[in-house]
C-alpha cells in the first residue's frame, strides 16, 4: 500500500512590527539592559512556542503574566468594538 502525501510550505512576509519589535529588545539585552524574559510565539499551523528565561521570581513572573492577560483582553476588547 503506497501512501502519497504532499509537503507545502507556506512562505510568508515577515511581520515589521515584530521584526522590529525582536530588533529593539535584541539591542536591549546586549546592553545588559534586559534581566528577564517571557516570550509566547504564534508560529502558525497552530504551533505555539513559549518559554521563560531566568526567572527567579516565580511571585513576579506570575503577577506579570496577569498584568499581560489583562492588557491582551483589553486591547482585543477596543480591536472588537473599533
């Protein structure tokens, strides 16, 4: 029994905003400015990747994560109503 299948891959236009975005944080850390990070990335074809970086305060990296939760809600709330 043979199985054909076929393999596509979609290639996409890079975001600005987000290359831009990655750029200025890149800048930041090699500053020594940044101390911490949290990332979640919609990679598309339902793949999500996350990942938390030294971070040694799980009381802090918890509150942040709500304060993100919240502003993300907030912001789809205006991007509904608009």
């Amino acid at each position: 029994m043979k199985n054909d299948f076929e393999v596509r891959l979609l290639k996409k236009d890079p975001n600005p905003y987000i290359v831009k975005c990655l750029e200025s944080l890149l800048e930041r850390a090699r500053k020594g400015e940044m101390r911490h990070i949290i990332y979640l990335v919609d990679l598309g074809d339902s793949f999500i990747s996350n990942g938390v970086g030294d971070f040694r305060d799980r009381f802090n990296l918890i509150g942040q994560l709500e304060i993100m939760k919240m502003d993300c809600w907030q912001r789809r709330e205006v991007n509904d109503q608009g």
